[in-house]
C-alpha cells in the first residue's frame, strides 16, 4: 500500500442486488488524499429499465430522475479512469466492488484490480460500542449530516467523513493495541488489514507514551479501574421532607411538585422505615414520576450495610435506571445514591479467558472480527458488561469462549486476576447502597449455592405486573432430547471435549478411567432417551409431520405407558445416578487440584463442569417428569419448529413467591407499576403471588384522557369469531390500508396471534410499499429492537407486532398516535399448558375467567393504551377490532377498568374513520 495514497470513497444505487440482471441507477465517489476530502463526483445513471417502487420508496431516485441521465456504457471509461491508481473504500465493499465490477465489464471497460478497504468491519472494531453499523445509524450517532439516505452522493460523503473519523480513532490506540489488532487482521476482507499495517508501521516511527488511565497488565492494554468508596455523612443531615413546602424547598424551583407522585415518596419513606406490613403495592400510571416517586425517599435511608435493591423487568430498564434515573435523583437527593447493576457472571467478559484466546487465535473471519473490537473495547470499559457491546445475541463460539463462569475457576496468581470485572462488581456492590437488578436474577436467587444479595436489605420490585410471568419462564424446566444428543456427540468429537478432559487429567487416572466411563455412559442415555420420546409419541398418538405441537400429560395417561418405556423409565434413572456419583468424584478431586491448572486447561475443565450441570439439570427434570404428580406440576411434550422433541416441566406454583428462599430476608418489599390491579378488584396480583400480608395503594391517573384520547370499537361486516385465519387478516388489512391512507403518521398493529400476523403482513406488505409506506413486521423485518427504531425514525410506518409489543413499547409524541387492537388480548384457552393452568386454578376454587384469564386482558389492554399516552402534551386513537368489548358483560368490565374519562365512540367503521380525522385534525 503506498505511502500517500488516494482513497476512492464510493456509493452506488441500484435496481436490485443481482448484478446479473440489475443495473445501477446512481454512482457516488468522494476522493481523499491527505486526510481530507478533496474533490466529489456523482451522477445518475439511466438503467434502461424501470425502477421497482420499492426502489424508489427506498432511495428517492424516480424512472423520471433517470430517464435523461447517461447510460452506464457511457460514463464506464470514466469511471474507470477516476478510480484507477486509488484505493477503493466503501461501506459493504463486497457489494459495491463487486457490482461495479460486473457492470465494467459488461461494458467492455477493463476490471479493477485496485485494493480495497471495507468500512463496517473497520467500525465493528474500532467503534465497538455502536448500536449498529448501517451508514445511517453510524452518521446519525456521530451526527454526521446525511440528508438523502440510500443516494449514492449523501452515502459516499457520509462515508468518507466515517472513513476519516475511523483513521483519527485508529492513530489514538496504544501501540501495543494496535499491534495486537493487526495479528488477528489477516481474516479481514480484501486489503483492509494491509490498512491497519500502514498506519502501525506510520506510528511505529514516533512511538507515544501509554495515555492516563490506561495501564498494561500481561500484555493486554486496559482501562484503569476507579473504586469509588461509599461516603457516609459525618454530621446529621436534612431529614425526609414529608410535607409539599419542605419538597418544594428541595426542587428549589427545578421540579414540579406533584400531588400524586409526593404521596407515592410518602407511602414510600413510610413503608420503609416504619411500616406494619410487609408488603405495599402502588399503581401509580405513566407521567406521575413512579421513578423518582421510589428513588428520592429511599435516598434518605439506604446504606451500604443495609442497601436497596430495586428489581425491575429487563437490563434495558437496570441501564435505564442507572444511566438516567438515579443521576437525576442526585441532583435533588442530599444522601447520593450510589448503584450498582448486578447482572449474572456470564454478562461479563473473563479477562483471563479472552488473553488465551489470543494465544491460539481461531482462524475464523467473525472469531477475529470479536476479538479486536474486544481489544478496543478494553481501552473504554470499566466494567467488562457485555451488554456495552450492543450485540443482539451472544450465541457465537467467541462469547462461549470469553464469557465469565464465575470467580470460583479463576486463578489467583494469574496477573489478571486483580483486574477481574466480576470481583471488581462485587467490590463495587459492597460500596453502594442500591443494587439494581432484574426479575429473572432475583428468582435465581433461589437456586444460588452462594447468595449474591445480601439478606440486611429493602426491596423494591418496579414494573410488578411482569413478576409472574418471569417467575414461570425461570421455573421452567425442559429436557431438549435433540440438543441433549447434539452436545454430546460435539463433546465425543475427535479432539473436542472429551478427548481434551482425558488428557488433562494424565496425572489423575482414576478420574481419567472415570471420564472415559462418563463419555460412554452419555451416549447411552441419548438413545434411550430417544427411544423414550418414541413411547410417549406412540401414547399420545404424535403425528411427527406436524411441526410446533404441545400436548400435557397426566397421570392417568401416563399410568399406560408400555412395559418398554417403564423399562427404559429405570434405565435412565440408573444411568443418571451413576453419572451423578462419577460427576461428584470428578469435580470434588479436580477442584482440590486446581491451583496445578493453567488457565487454558481451566477453560477446558470449566466446558467440563458445564456439562456435568446440563446433566444434573436433566437429572432433577427427568425425575420431576416421570416421578411427581403433584397438581402443580404440568408436563408436556412438545416438538420445535423443526420438529424436535422437548420434554418441558412446568411448577404452576412457582409464582408463589413466599415459597421463594430470598423472600424471608426483607423486613419490607415494595411492588409497582402502571398497572397492578383490575377495576376495583385490588387483590388480583397478590393473591397470583400468594401474598397475605399487603395493602394496595392506587394514585390517581394524571392524563386528561376527554381532551388526548379517543378508544373507537367499529360496527365491523364480519364476525370475527365466525371467520377464518385468513378472512380475519384479510378484513384487518383492509382496515388498516383505510386508516393508511386516511392520516399520514405511524400506527402500531397489536395482534394476539403470529399466524394472523403474517397473513396480513403478507396482504399489506405490497400495496403499502408501491404507496411508499413502510410495512414492519415483528418474525419478519428484524429483531424487536431494530423494528421499534425504525418506526421511532419513521414519518409513517406501520409496525405489525404480538407478545412484547403490548407493554414496555416506550414511543413518545408523534411517534405513536394510532394504535389498532386487532383481537382482545386474552390467551388462547385451548393451548394445553393455558388448560392446564386454569384446571389448577378451578381445583383451587378459583374461577379460571373472572380470577385470571379476564384481569390479565384487561391489564393488557390498559397496557396498550399506556403506549399512547405517555405525557401530558401526548394525545392518541385505539381502535378495537373486537366487538366483545361493548357487547358483552366481560368487556363492559374491562372498559369499567380503563381511564374513567375516556371516551368511547361505538360508530359504523365509515363513521369512525371520520371521526378519528377530525380528532386528529384538531389536535393539529
């Protein structure tokens, strides 16, 4: 690569993505020399064909734009003579390279043969915290100007300007980083490593010093790390402020006060530090402050010794709380808080793991693309929270590799054992006196050998609703018998687990003989388990073609299972009980030998011990499956959407959380949330928890719902309950194409079923996209994530989701004003584990509709309309597709539980288009 090179930034558009058909339609190209962008070029290109509408939707350029502009053949010479002696540069070079490359030499002009540098994998490693790597997110995140997305010229003058930035971010890293990023480059594509060279052969030249705040611990550059020691007040400070003109002296001018929410930091302050009972529930709705109505009070009492703990639905809502929340807190809060985010180990990287990934580097391309953004990363985090990393997912054989397993299996002498991220959390946790965690972690609380909470504290459990729901998917225990057979055979691999296990254990051959007899022993179970889903299929008559199946099995059923799988019943149990033995003898002599290990043999060892839980974990399951018929025990035999056998055991009492071991531990325990109770029926959430010791508290809803809010249930042509799957997405899409066409903003599709969701994906997808509106399909356009920025940033998209999207959809102002429910939400009472469910309830005495399956709905439904309307300034339209709402007198009950003041409009659907115009219309 030479020494002052020409780098050739470009773009292109076109008609689709197979070059063997398709054209371009646009070409942009930004020259750099020196570091500085010094001359531009672009132009339309006419493709001698239509462009599709999706084209056009997608990039602006029309058949009209185009239709006078120079054919390819025309401007190919030039483009070939601009480009030659440069290095071409672009984001995705694999597609811009190659396509341009294919379209000269259609032309008869010569091939490139010039190097080339690809910009997302440089951003993936040297921007390694970014949401995404799209050119629009990055130019939006840097606050890059990029007025015409997907336009050749914008896309390659956004493109450079990255470019140059990547450059200023590349000549900033320790030499010693740099260099060890350039070993692994040589699994990048086309000349991008021989890039990241010349700029390390540049800086080698005038070497810098290590920049403060980083240190070199055993060849791997970090941050430092800053403990911050908990300050306690030396003198008596200010007391809580309970009445309106002490809190008012407190906001000094900076906070509104706010009856409901300095009531809810009353109840709050008061349950706390002198409260009878040890269970409070508040409901306290959208826009009172339910956030800052907990924190500000608890600031006055928590302490280190005897912390916070405040659990809340998903680490999106810890970062959320920690990142934003509780600095605003401080500003108001004589007492700081000071919190920590306490995650499982396995969200944090072992710094002792990655460095022997980089002894011996897996020579694959994504492996290496992790390992260098790691290495960067390591210059900027202080916590090693995987979740920084913004990754939709950590199934890739790097994060298996790298993923911390707890401090038991560090080794002490090793250098990096001071600089551990999880004993560093730990460290910071005894420091702090608000522990954020989430639901799913303070369930797992339970099944800790070693507790991580600690007992002398006060509880809050925020977004409360979500408790049984998570308390059931953490009790859940399957048995993937596909899965199972699948890790095994991997593990009995020539040189994979077993092999490596049996030769680190050399110098210990008992365990050897008994690891050898362990590899063995597995394979056998794998075929008797195989054989056993087998006899369950023939007792309950399993038609194999058909895929996504659930059936529940019950005692009496059971009791006829054949002579064969009764066999095959001890045989199983036999085998797991000796493996169990092997696995005790095995683990208690490695661990008493552990220190003799290195880390690299640890890693081996801890896949080992991995295993050994797999087992214990199908053990315990098995047990419970064949063994125990208590009635809270549901099981079930299901099949994936490959049609692979899972046996599931299901505690319908799970949720009964006073069963839970962390329970006894809190003097006191705060529940809250937008929604907690049903209508006047306050004991609903309780009494699913099994709680007896409780007051319910309900703040009134701020929302002036008569002026910001319409709910309309149209006289609909079709019986919904009388029409097929596919007449329902039918008649849904037509609805939702008429509400389209009508108001030119986003709208939101709530569906209680993924079937009727893809047929109507499948109707509107089309015809809104030739109209150039954006259809986004939750299964279909991306993940959950991804889908809910697109149509934060869209003018007028129209989002399709189920499940999630029905709560904890956070979309302010514009971004959501129409929502559609397409069915009441209720769940599907002819799935078995529903069934199952509700014949526990009956056997309780408790009516299966009115005690659950009715307050569920409507708490889902009230969550629903809480998308719309989430500030005072919000204003917003739910239209129900589902008549049972005004027809029957369930759902005159679940309208009785929605917000008094909202209006109801019952109107033919020609009438209730109108109206929701001129809602809109005078909303402005």
């Amino acid at each position: 690569m030479k020494k002052n090179p020409i780098y050739a930034v470009v773009d292109i558009e076109t008609t689709g993505t197979d070059p063997q058909v398709d054209r371009i339609i646009q070409f942009g190209c930004a020259l750099i020399e020196n570091g500085e962008i010094v001359t531009r070029f672009s132009t339309d290109v006419n493709p001698g064909r239509s462009i599709s509408p999706q084209i056009q939707h997608l990039t602006g350029i029309t058949n009209k734009q185009v239709n006078k502009a120079p054919y390819f053949e025309d401007i190919a010479l030039t483009i070939h003579h601009l480009l030659a002696e440069t290095i071409f540069v672009a984001h995705n070079i694999y597609f811009d390279y190659s396509f341009l490359n294919k379209e000269l030499q259609r032309c008869g002009a010569p091939e490139l043969k010039i190097p080339g540098i690809d910009t997302v994998e440089l951003s993936q490693i040297f921007f390694p915290t970014e949401k995404s790597f799209r050119l629009g997110d990055l130019s939006e995140s840097f606050g890059l100007i990029h007025d015409n997305p997907h336009q050749a010229d914008s896309d390659a003058q956004v493109t450079a300007e990255v470019f140059l930035m990547l450059e200023q971010k590349i000549r900033r890293l320790p030499l010693l980083t740099l260099k060890m990023i350039l070993s692994l480059s040589d699994q990048l594509g086309m000349e991008t490593g021989a890039y990241i060279n010349r700029i390390y052969e540049e800086m080698k030249e005038h070497p810098d010093s290590l920049k403060d705040g980083l240190q070199v611990i055993d060849g791997l550059v970090l941050r430092k790390k800053d403990l911050a020691y908990f300050e306690s007040a030396v003198y008596e400070t200010e007391k809580y402020p309970l009445s309106k003109k002490q809190k008012e002296r407190v906001f000094s001018k900076q906070l509104t006060y706010r009856k409901e929410q300095s009531r809810m930091m009353n109840d709050v302050y008061k349950h706390f530090t002198d409260g009878e009972e040890k269970n409070l529930f508040i409901e306290a709705a959208t826009g009172i402050g339910k956030t800052f109505g907990y924190l500000f009070p608890i600031s006055y009492f928590a302490q280190p010794e005897k912390p916070v703990i405040v659990s809340t639905v998903s680490i999106m809502l810890q970062n959320q709380l920690f990142d934003k929340d509780i600095p605003f807190t401080n500003r108001f809060a004589e007492r700081k808080l000071q919190a920590t985010v306490l995650k499982s180990h396995r969200h944090y990287l072992d710094l002792q793991r990655f460095r022997e990934t980089l002894k011996n580097p897996l020579k694959q391309k994504q492996y290496a693309l992790y390992q260098m953004r790691v290495l960067v990363w390591l210059l900027e985090t202080e916590t090693g929270d995987l979740d920084e990393l913004q990754l939709i997912n950590f199934n890739h054989i790097f994060w298996r590799d790298t993923a911390h397993r707890g401090t038991d299996l560090l080794k002490k002498d090793d250098p990096l054992y001071k600089e551990d991220f999880v004993r560093f959390l730990y460290k910071k946790a005894e420091q702090s006196n608000l522990l954020i965690v989430n639901h799913a972690f303070l369930m797992q609380e339970s099944f800790r050998k070693q507790p991580l909470l600690p007992k002398q504290a006060s509880l809050i459990i925020d977004e409360a609703h979500h408790l049984p729901d998570v308390v059931k998917r953490t009790a859940l225990q399957t048995i993937p018998i596909y899965g199972f057979q699948k890790r095994v055979t991997q593990a009995r691999e020539e040189g994979q687990l077993f092999d490596q296990a049996i030769e680190l254990l050399e110098k210990l051959p008992e365990e050897k003989r008994y690891v050898e007899l362990y590899s063995r022993t597995l394979l056998d179970i794998v075929e008797d388990l195989k054989d056993f889903a087998y006899e369950l299929e023939q007792l309950l008559n399993v038609n194999r073609r058909d895929q996504l199946q659930e059936s529940v099995i019950e005692k009496l059923q059971f009791d006829q299972l054949s002579l064969e799988g009764e066999k095959l019943i001890r045989k199983i149990e036999m085998y797991l009980n000796d493996l169990e033995e092997v696995q005790r003898k095995v683990r208690l002599e490695i661990e008493r030998q552990l220190e003799s290990f290195s880390v690299s043999e640890r890693m081996k060892l801890t896949e080992l011990f991995q295993l050994f839980s797999e087992v214990t974990h199908l053990a315990e399951c098995f047990d419970i499956f064949v063994n125990q018929w208590d009635a809270h025990w549901v099981k079930e035999y299901r099949t994936d959407k490959k049609g692979l056998t899972v046996l599931a055991v299901n505690d319908l009492s799970a949720g009964i959380i006073k069963k839970a071991s962390w329970y006894p531990d809190y003097e006191h325990i705060l529940y809250t949330g937008g929604t907690l109770v049903f209508g006047k029926n306050r004991d609903y959430l309780p009494n699913k928890l099994g709680i007896d010791d409780f007051s319910v508290k309900v703040l009134s809803d701020p929302y002036d719902y008569e002026q910001s809010a319409r709910l309309y249930i149209p006289k609909l042509p079709i019986e919904i309950h009388e029409v097929s799957d596919a007449e329902f997405a039918e008649y849904i899409s037509k609805t939702v194409q008429e509400a389209a066409r009508q108001e030119d903003r986003p709208i939101l599709v709530l569906f209680t079923s993924h079937e009727v969701l893809r047929k109507t994906y499948a109707h509107l997808h089309q015809p809104m996209m030739n109209e150039g509106r954006e259809v986004l399909a939750q299964g279909i356009s991306g993940t959950r994530e991804k889908l809910l920025k697109r149509f934060y940033h869209s003018k007028n998209s129209i989002l399709l989701g189920a499940d999630s999207f029905w709560e904890g959809v956070d979309l302010p102002g514009d971004s959501l004003q129409l929502l559609i429910v397409t069915r009441l939400p209720f769940e599907n009472p002819n799935r078995p584990l529903v069934k199952a469910e509700y014949a526990y309830l009956e056997a309780q005495g408790i009516n299966s509709f009115t005690g659950e399956a009715l307050p569920k709905a409507s708490m889902r439904l009230r969550q629903a309309l809480g998308r719309l309307i989430r500030s005072e300034n919000d204003h917003g339209v739910l239209l129900v597709l589902d008549r049972r709402l005004v027809r029957t007198k369930y759902g005159k009950r679940m309208l009785r539980a929605l917000p008094r003041k909202l209006p109801v409009e019952d109107l033919t659907l020609e009438d209730t288009m109108a109206s929701i115009h001129e809602f809109f219309k005078e909303k402005g």
